[in-house]
C-alpha cells in the first residue's frame, strides 16, 4: 500500500426515496403526473421511460406507499406466474421491460395487460429504453403498449442536476459546499448515469487517499 492510500471503511448510503426526496423539474414532471394520475385512480395503465438513474424506481416507490388499502407487488422479470401474481395484487408494477428478449415474456405481459384491463386492476411499467427501441416482436404487445399513456423523463436540466448532486451527497453522508456544487455543475456531463458515477468515484477516491473532497480533488479526478 502506497504512501499516499489508506485503509477505508465505506459508509453506508442512505436511500431516500420518499415522496419528499423526488425533486421535480422539467425534466422529469410529465413521470411525477403519471404517477400521481396512478395514485388517484384516474387512470389505470402508463409507461415511464428514462435513462438509468432517472428516478424511475423512486417513482415505484413512491407509488408503493402512496397507494393506501391496496397491494402492490413490484417485479423486474416476466415469467409463467405473471397472472397468479395480478389476480393476488390491485396494482402490479414490471420495471425495466426493455430487458425482455424472449418470444414467451412477450406472450405473458401481453396476457398481463388484457387481464389487467380485464379486471380494472393497475399497471406501471418502466423502461431505459423509448418504445420503439424495444426489440420487440409480436405486434398484439406492441399495440397494447402503443395504447397505453407514457412518458419520457429527459437528461437533467441545470434546476435537477443541482438537486441530484446535493442528494447523492447528501445520500452518502459527504458535505458539498457551494463552490464545490458550482464546480461539478461546470464539468459534469448532464447524464444521471456520469452523475451517479462520477460522484461514487469522487468518494472513494476521497476515502482512500485519506482526503476531504475538494477541488483540487476532483481536478485531479479529472486530470
């Protein structure tokens, strides 16, 4: 171990995903909607689309517990059980459909989705990818999904990236500064994804070379 690295512990980082944690902007307000229209029973169905990091797991979330007297069950793969697990739910919510890449997962959100409109139950669905960058196959999924209401969630305007940096921060227990926030807004890219990482690198960088997050840190990051 060089003079310059020390031993770490990493500390643990704190997941705030309630309804008072999503910070709304441009960005992001068409998804918030959705979800709110979802909670209030206005309507059944939707799709939220967005990079990874974009919040739409803490939406999920936020759904979850706002949803009162009701079940909701939360899956991110599609197998043969799907309707055993509609029919026991009021509220089914599948992330990351854009991972689906078999004939038979195809079959079963298709069966899903008539049964959900079937039985007035509720349906989220969440994707990295835009509907038509889904490879998808069978044309009966494809129109259902064409029909049902979704939203995108863009890369960050400069009012969310602001809120984003002093969450992660604030999520892994690091002080940021206003210089320090004004720095990274100049130089980080507007992606959640470099974001999320640029910030996991600043901290373990910080922890194991023994020092305070700084400037001249990150300088050196980025150098």
């Amino acid at each position: 171990m060089s003079d310059t690295e020390q031993l770490y512990f990493e500390m643990p980082i704190k997941n705030s995903l309630g309804i008072e944690d999503f910070r709304i902007s441009d960005s992001n307000k068409l998804a918030f909607d959705l979800v709110v229209k979802l909670i209030k029973k206005e309507i059944f169905t939707g799709i939220i689309f967005g990079p990874p990091f974009s919040g739409k797991s803490h939406l999920c979330k936020i759904l979850s517990k706002q949803i009162k007297n009701k079940k909701v069950i939360t899956i991110d793969r599609i197998n043969e059980d799907i309707l055993e697990k509609i029919d026991s739910c009021d509220f089914l919510i599948i992330e990351n459909i854009n991972n689906i890449v078999e004939i038979n997962e195809e079959n079963h959100l298709f069966h899903a989705i008539n049964f959900i409109n079937q039985n007035e139950k509720q349906l989220l669905l969440t994707s990295q990818n835009s509907l038509s960058n889904i490879n998808l196959n069978l044309e009966d999924l494809k129109s259902r999904l064409e029909a049902m209401i979704g939203v995108s969630i863009s890369e960050p305007d400069d009012q969310l990236m602001e809120s984003i940096i002093i969450k992660i921060f604030n999520n892994r227990q690091l002080l940021i500064t206003p210089s320090l926030l004004n720095f990274l807004m100049k130089r980080l890219d507007r992606s959640y994804k470099e974001i999320n990482n640029f910030i996991e690198i600043i901290d373990k960088t910080s922890l194991k070379k023994g020092k305070k997050i700084s400037i001249k840190l990150i300088n050196d990051i980025l150098n």
